[in-house]
C-alpha cells in the first residue's frame, strides 16, 4: 500500500506535547520566519514529497540494490533524480544556518520531516541523514575557512557528506583507530588508511562526497586522546569553489546486507596512491569529540529511523488486516469478516500503533529540549534542556530501535504466511529495521550510556527531575477523573515507581558491584523508554480529553491507545525493575570456559 505520512499525529504531538508554540518563539527560530501557522505547510509539502517521490522507491530499491562496477557505485534507479529534487526543493537545509543557505527551521519541525523521508524509504535517507550529521559536526568544530568552503554545497544536495570511523580492527572500540594522518607541512594532511561500513561512502547521487575521517598523526598518543578528525572530500576544491582533481580515496568493495540493500555501504581505501588529501578539522587529537556531535545527531535520527519504519509496518498492517477476509466474527456473523475484526489481530495492531506513537511523541518532546537547548535566551534554561535531551538521546536511539523490530515482526505475523513472502513487502520493513539496533552505537553501548554518563554520573538527578514531571502529570490525571485517566493513572504511578527504584540501585551500587549494575543496563533503558513513553501517552490522552468534542473519531483514537499502552506495555516496567535489583548475579554466574 503507499505510505501515507501521519501528518495529523504528528501536528497534535508537536503542538500538545513538545511545546511548538513556545519553542518558535525563541528569537533566532522567530527571526527564521518559524511560527505555529508555518508547521502545518511544511509538513504538508513534505509530505506530498515523501509520497510521491521518495516512497515508490522503496521496493524497487530493496529488489534492484545499489551496485558497484570497476569503482563506479550506481544506486537504484530513480535515487539520484529523487535527491536532486529533495536537494532542490531545500528539504537538507531545514535545520541548518541560514548564513550557509539553509533555512534555520527548529528541530522540532525538520524531526516531523525527516521521519517522512525515514519512512519512505529507510535506504534512500541515510545519504540526506549522514549529510546532517557531517555539517552539524563542521559547524561545531571546523574553522571559517572549511564551513565557507564545504558546508554551503553539502546544504544545498550538491555534495553528500559520510562519516569513516569504523576499520576491520576497530568496531565500537574506537582507541584502536589505526588510519594514519601526515602532515604536509602546507597546512593539510595525508590520509593513509582502509575504513569499513561507510555508508553513502560512494554513490552517484551527487558531485562531491566530504568524507569526516578519524585517523592519527605520527606524534599522537595511544587510545581515543590521539584521535583527529579530518576533511577528506572524494574530489578536491579549487580556490574558486570548482572542483577539481579525483581525491585519493576509493570504493573497493561495498557489502550485501539483511536489509537497507539500496543504501551502499562501503569499503573505503585512502592512501594507495599516494596518499589522500585531508584538512584537520579544529585541533589535533580532538577528533572524537568533534566526532560524537555527529555521533549524537545521528544517533537520535537512528532512533527517528525506528520509529519511521514501525509506522510504515503498522499502516501496512493495518490496511492488509482491513482487506484480508477470513473466518467468522467471533460475537457471529453470516459469513466470513475482515481479520481486523478479531480480537487477537486487533491486539497486533494497537501494540503496533502505541509502541509508535509513544516512540514519536517522546523523540518530538527530546527535540523540543534540543531546541531549548540552543535557543532560549536564558542560560539555565538553555543548560537544562541540554541535560534533559543528553539523557533521552540514548533512550529514544535504543528504545525506539528496539522496538521498532517487535513492530515490524509483529507486520509481519499480521500477515500470516503472506508475511513471509517478499512480495507483500512486510518482510522487507522486518530486514530494514534489524540494523537499526547496531549501528551508529549498539543498543548495549546506548544502554551503558545511560547508565554511566546519563544516571551514575550526576546520581540520577535528571532521571529524578523527570520523575517528577511524570508525578505531575499523574496528579493531571487524577483531577481528570474519567475513567480512562483514572486507569493510565493507576498503571504510570506503578511504572514511575519501578523507574525510581532501578535508579535508586543503580546509584547506590555502580561503584561497589559495577557489573551487576551493568547487567541490567538493557532493562534499564527498555525500563525508561517505557515509562517516559508512557508518561508521554498519558500527557497525549489529557490533551485529547480536552480537544475531543473538535474530532471526536481522531482524540477518542488517541485516548484508547494511551490506555492500551498503560495496560498492555507499560506493566512490564515492574519486571524490568525486578530485573535490574535482583538478576545481575546471575546474569554473571557463568565462567567464561562455561559457556
């Protein structure tokens, strides 16, 4: 079925939930032409795009995969000229300066809009998402001279950027970097190395590829301290902006994959010629500080990635539920009835729909704080959005994956045996989002962050600040006193608890038993994601109590799936938390010659 962007759901989350109206009143967003009026027309055309250009590609990107013949990577059919038209049509600049040709939008509305893209096709967005996070990290750490002369064209879609961490010795553990960085004596640097699963590292969709390349120079000291990050362009720039000579950087191989098949991921050789031009990028040996801006960025659009495709999964559910005719209503019925209509098929596709709708409503409310963040005019206020967004980033990354790959099974099993045909492409969302869990920081290096830097570090005093948020929206609840307000409020006052009480182990006994601690660093997260999600549920349901006589059918939906979600998801927080206090030992108890 075509995708249909939830423009809607989206509208109500970012307006009810994630404060739009206050955060286009910061004066940098007010002076970018942002306002509560402006959301809706953008969303809109975005989504006219994202349907109509972007979301036909996504089979025929799965069945005819990106390819790579004598160094030459030609993408699917159709990519180039739809990524043209996403560059012309200034969908890469919704977020970035205005100075360097963007638009200077919140990254509360540019969310909305690049779930769309995420959603129509999981392949075809990771070239515009691995561009973001690339001029993100030249804005913050790069000087003058290489924003003025990369950033402008990466904004536009002229140019693509990639980001090259990962080496076949260096995974996730990034102190056993290896490339080499030699300094010219001319200000630049030659790059001597072999980087692996770099995606968009080669393709055809635009002229120049700016790669953001981690290697050493010959002086730096061992681990993550001698690590620089460099600019490493797969053509060089003239003084006059032109390009010029082929760089030396080149694709040797590119992988076949599970899913995402459209997206060429590549194996990227620098140096065999002579070595490959680079140019330090702000100080050496800070370059995985410089690199984790664009590690962050691209970590909370991973998370929007899990939530894209759980909405695609769920509306192709859904439409496949109301069209498939089998069996008899179970109340009776004189003949046979959509499966929708059964119970245990109706069960499917509301943990589908309340999985994904708390996922967006609380990765929306996180950008909301990125805004604060960079926006409000007053600096606490500025200092305590960024702790809040610092410590949903690896919930809305870890969790939002995670679940994303129960929806898109949960697709699948909708569709019966046709599930697990290709053709219904169910099957395909199900490929598509089993990477979304490993790269960009596995959920385990999400969940360690968490607990280390998120909870450990400052004795759990922002998990303890939205503890109280979600203590004050259960008091809104109470005042309510419907019966659907009386219900999510019996089962999040039971979730915050179980949340409180695994912060409370884990800050008592991270430095005395640390590995039971991080033994249940993975409950942990589900723990969060669910309660903070949940928590966002509940917010959702007030709102819709409150609007209900404007859309009846719309806010009485948003209702039932908030009480679905407090009944049916948010429980397992209390086994979570039983898991976290109690089952570290055990999680231990094997020597490692008895497994």
């Amino acid at each position: 079925m075509p995708y249909v962007a939830p423009v809607k759901d989206m509208l109500f989350v970012m307006n009810e939930l994630a404060g739009l109206s206050d955060v286009v009143a910061y004066p940098s967003y007010a002076e970018a032409g942002a306002d509560v009026d402006l959301a809706p027309a953008i969303l809109e055309e975005s989504a006219k795009f994202n349907q109509d250009v972007v979301a036909p590609l996504n089979w025929a990107g799965d069945q005819n995969p990106s390819s790579l013949k004598d160094g030459v990577v030609s993408t699917t059919k159709g990519f180039k000229e739809a990524f043209e038209q996403f560059g012309a049509a200034g969908w890469q600049g919704v977020v970035h300066p205005a100075e360097f040709g963007g638009q200077g939008l919140p990254k509360l509305i540019a969310t909305a809009c690049f779930e769309m893209v995420h959603s129509a096709s999981l392949s075809f967005a990771l070239c515009p998402m691995l561009t973001d996070g690339a001029i993100e990290a030249l804005l913050t750490a790069a000087g003058p001279e290489l924003q003025e002369r990369f950033v402008p064209n990466m904004i536009s879609g002229e140019w693509t950027g990639s980001m090259c961490l990962t080496e076949p010795q260096a995974g996730s553990d990034l102190s056993m970097v290896r490339a080499r960085a030699v300094p010219e004596g001319d200000g630049t640097y030659k790059i001597f190395g072999t980087k692996i699963y770099i995606t968009y590292g080669e393709h055809d969709m635009a002229k120049n590829i700016v790669h953001l390349v981690l290697a050493r120079t010959p002086d730096a000291p061992e681990g993550v301290k001698g690590i620089s990050l460099f600019v490493v362009p797969k053509f060089l720039v003239n003084a006059d902006g032109s390009l010029g000579e082929r760089n030396d950087v080149h694709c040797v191989s590119i992988e076949h994959k599970l899913g995402i098949k459209a997206s060429p991921t590549a194996v990227l050789q620098f140096g065999d010629h002579g070595g490959a031009i680079g140019y330090l990028v702000g100080e050496e040996n800070r370059g995985l500080e410089y690199m984790f801006v664009m590690m962050n960025a691209a970590r909370f659009a991973v998370g929007m990635q899990g939530i894209a495709v759980a909405e695609r999964a769920y509306q192709k559910a859904v439409q496949y539920a109301k069209d498939r005719v089998q069996s008899r209503d179970l109340a009776g019925s004189p003949g046979p009835v959509a499966i929708i209509h059964q119970p245990d098929v109706k069960r499917m596709l509301m943990t589908m729909r309340a999985y994904t709708e708390a996922s967006r409503a609380l990765a929306y409310y996180a950008a909301s704080a990125y805004d604060a963040q960079h926006a409000a005019p007053d600096e606490a206020v500025r200092k305590a959005n960024q702790a809040i967004y610092e410590f949903l980033v690896p919930i809305v990354k870890g969790f939002s994956t995670e679940m994303s790959i129960e929806v898109a099974s949960l697709g699948v099993q909708v569709h019966g045996g046709m599930g697990f045909i290709e053709e219904t492409g169910a099957a395909q969302h199900y490929r598509d989002a089993r990477i979304l869990t490993i790269y960009e920081g596995t959920t385990a290096i999400q969940a360690n962050d968490l607990v280390g830097r998120k909870t450990v570090r400052d004795g759990g005093a922002i998990a303890k600040e939205l503890s109280q948020r979600i203590a004050a929206t259960e008091k809104d609840l109470a005042a309510s006193g419907s019966a659907d307000a009386k219900a999510v409020l019996k089962q999040l006052t039971l979730a915050r608890a179980a949340f409180e009480q695994a912060v409370a182990y884990i800050v008592a006994n991270a430095k005395t038993d640390i590995k039971a601690v991080y033994a249940g660093s993975f409950a942990y997260l589900r723990l969060s994601g669910l309660v903070l999600g949940g928590w966002q549920m509940a917010r959702a349901l007030l709102a819709a109590e409150r609007l209900r006589d404007g859309d009846p059918s719309f806010y009485d939906a948003k209702i039932a799936t908030a009480r679905f979600f407090a009944e049916n998801l948010m429980p397992q927080a209390q086994a979570l938390a039983t898991s976290i206090v109690e089952s570290g030992h055990s999680t231990n108890a094997l020597a490692v010659e008895q497994f």
